[in-house]
C-alpha cells in the first residue's frame, strides 16, 4: 500500500504527462520511482499502479532512453530493477526534445507534400488560393515555433 501522499503525487503526475500527450503511465511510473527509497521491479510498478506488464516495460524502456529512469542491479535477484533519476532537467529535455522535434519534422513533411499537392491546382481557383494562404501562415508558425524552440535562453533551461 502506497502513502496517500505519493498516491497523490502519482495520480497528479499520470494526469500532467497525459495532458502532454505522454499518456498517463510514464508520469505514474516516474513518480513511482522517485518516491521509492529501494529499486522497483517491472513486477512491483504492475501490481502499485495497477498497469500491465507490457505497459510497464513499453515505458520504462522510453524513460530509461529519456535519462529519467536507470536499471540498476539488486544482488541475489536476476530480475531488472529500477531507479528513478533526480536531474529533472536532463530527461525533461530529452522527453521534449523527442516529442517536438518528431512532430515538427512531421510538419514539415505534411506542408511539403501538400504544396507539391497545391502545385496541380490552378492559380484561379479561389479555394487553392485560400488554402495557398493558409499553407503560408502555417510556415510561419512553423518558423517561429523552430525559432523559439531553438532559443538559447530555452535550452539552457532544459539543461
């Protein structure tokens, strides 16, 4: 039985990694972790949190490439256990890193394809015009967005 303390920190944190789009599990098992005095095994974080096994090791394999969690060995057992990293910021940037870089590569790649799509359409159709537009005011989203992601002041931040 978990601490209603940390049961809340859990709870908390299952719902601030979902709202990230991380989905729940990554943020319970981190917490999980932390607030562990003793490596956890795959087993211990199935039957706290109440999650699958395939769940556990999917996210404990992403926080583990993430720098959040590490495996460490317990002597006299041949299961993996796991600790939970304190450097917030290093696994923080990693988990950012990860997820935005991947979908701003995926923006880029939708408004390519689609201006060679718009490359077919007539300049006097009022519709391609429309969505050309569009399609521009998205580029310069995408500029600022890359300019602020890139901003100095932010990545020493996430440092």
């Amino acid at each position: 039985m978990l601490d209603p303390i940390v049961n809340r920190f859990i709870e908390d944190a299952g719902n601030l990694t979902q709202s990230l789009g991380f989905g729940r599990v990554p943020g319970q098992i981190f917490v999980y972790l932390y607030f562990s005095p003793d490596p956890r095994n795959l087993a211990d974080m199935q039957e706290n949190l109440g999650i699958s096994k395939g769940s556990a090791s999917t996210v404990v394999r992403q926080l583990e490439q993430w720098g959040a969690v590490k495996k460490v060995w317990v002597k006299g057992d041949r299961k993996d256990y796991y600790q939970a990293s304190d450097w917030f910021g290093r696994f923080l940037k990693q988990a950012i890193t990860d997820t935005v870089g991947k979908k701003m590569s995926a923006l880029t790649l939708l408004l390519e394809e689609i201006e060679e799509q718009l490359a077919v359409i007539e300049d006097g159709d009022p519709y391609g015009q429309f969505v050309r537009e569009r399609i521009s005011r998205l580029h310069g989203f995408q500029k600022r967005a890359r300019e602020l992601w890139e901003n100095s002041l932010l990545q020493m931040l996430l440092k």
